[in-house]
C-alpha cells in the first residue's frame, strides 16, 4: 500500500507499524486510551495522523514501564501538547539511558575483576545500581513487596553479614 495515508490505517496495518498486537489495539480502544476516529465501510477500525500520535504517546510511556492508568493521565493533559510530550519522553528515555550505561560500565568493572580474580566487595558488586544502597531505587519496593517473607529476612541477614573476602 505505497503512499498509504494515515487516514488509511486500519487496525491490523497499525498493529504491524507499531509491533503491538490487534488484540492490544482493540483493548486501548475499549478502554478509551487510543481510539481510532472511524470506521471503514465494513466496520473495520481506521486511525488518523493524531490517532496514531496518540498511539505513539502511549507506547513509549508503556515502554517506560508507566500503568495504563497513568499514562491516560499523561496523554489527556490539556496542558501538556505533542512537543511538551516529546520532551517528557525524550528525557525519560536519556534518564534510562545514562542509568542503563552506569549498569553497563559496573558490569564491566565486575567482568574485569573476575577474570584478574578479584573479588569484589558488596558495595561494589552493587554499584551497577547507581547507589550505595544495595538494591538501588528497588530497594525499597522490595522491601515493601517482599519484606515479611522469609527468603527475604534472609537475603538481607546474608547480605549484611558480608565481608570484603566473601
């Protein structure tokens, strides 16, 4: 379909443009997150330009491991336009990008460790999580999700007991 329109989309091209199922696509639409704005003649579902900036929108803050929920909040803001959405994600997307180096780079230095057969400490064994907390920012919500349940207890008295030879 060469020189296809927008407005020519329907449901199954949009699901093969934007590597979500049709599946997906009918339930976004169900649940008012991104609907098409008409139908073809057989009733199949057609998405227009904004449509499928709306689309867009929604797939990279799910990307960004944002609920539903929220990312309907983001994409009804009156106050929040197409360009103010970009940036929003386009920062997200460097945040990510700079703690996924950080992550790289410890893992390097662990790599590095191990083959010249050093060990290395907790603190540092963790640092590819961009703090002294071990665990980093999921700490937290591990201890949170987790904390009464004995693996839990236990990994953290295993933990604490470390030294700089284990």
């Amino acid at each position: 379909m060469e020189g296809e329109s927008a407005e020519d989309l329907t449901v199954g091209r949009v699901a093969g443009l934007s590597g979500v199922t049709v599946r997906t696509l009918h339930h976004y639409d169900q649940i008012g997150l991104a609907c098409p704005s008409g139908r073809t003649a057989a009733g199949y579902r057609v998405y227009s330009a904004a449509d499928l900036e709306r689309l867009r929108q929604v797939l990279v803050y799910r990307e960004l491991g944002f609920p539903l929920e929220e990312i309907r909040a983001l994409v009804t803001d009156p106050g929040v336009d197409t360009v103010g959405h970009l940036r929003r994600q386009r920062g997200l997307l460097v945040e990510r990008g700079e703690r996924l180096a950080a992550m790289v780079a410890a893992i390097d230095r662990h790599l590095e460790a191990r083959t010249m057969g050093m060990r290395l400490t907790p603190d540092e064994q963790f640092e590819v999580f961009g703090t002294d907390k071990v665990g980093g920012e999921w700490a937290d919500e591990a201890e949170q999700r987790f904390g009464e349940t004995d693996a839990y207890q236990e990994s953290q008295r295993r933990v604490a007991s470390y030294t700089k030879e284990d």
